[in-house]
C-alpha cells in the first residue's frame, strides 16, 4: 500500500499547522463529562477519542494529563466522528 501525504495546497481550508503523536488521557469536564485519550496535537488543537458524543461548534474544557502532569485548556469542537465504540472529535484552542 502506498501511502500518499497530502500538500497542504491540496486542502486549503485545512490546518496548516503539523500534526504530532501525544501519549496523554483527556477528560472532558464542560460542558458535559467524557473521557478519552489524545491521538495527535497541533500547535491549533487536539484530534481526542471520547466515550461519548460532544457538542459541534461549542466551547468546553478540557484536562489533558501528560507525563509532566495535568493541564487544563479551553477549546471549542471543531468536527465529529461516530466510530463502532466512541467518537473521534476534532478540537480548536481557545486563547483569550
């Protein structure tokens, strides 16, 4: 199988920011409780698999714990994916 990256030419509209591996456990605490894990980071967002079904287009907090220790971040659900045993969520930063 031949594995073809994408320009970003090919996409305009989307990130334009390089997407990086994250070993971290994220936890949804508003406006509705999920759990889940961190699949990749920008320096724009998270790709999250969660146990349940968040709200498009809407802010909440999140506490990612990484080795290091826990941090908490606002962001705001970008895009949603129904998977056979959760959802993949796309999520934006929110900075002040």
């Amino acid at each position: 199988m031949v594995e073809r990256r994408l320009s970003r030419s090919d996409h305009p509209a989307r990130r334009t920011a390089d997407r990086y591996p994250l070993d971290a456990d994220v936890e949804v605490v508003e406006p509705l409780r999920a759990h889940g894990v961190v699949i990749n980071a920008s320096e724009g967002g998270l790709c999250i698999a969660v146990d349940r079904e968040l709200p498009l287009d809407v802010g909440c907090v999140l506490e990612i714990t990484l080795q290091e220790g826990k941090t908490i971040e606002r962001a705001r659900v970008a895009w949603l994916r129904q998977l056979p045993d959760g959802y993949l969520a796309g999520v934006t930063f929110v900075r002040d």
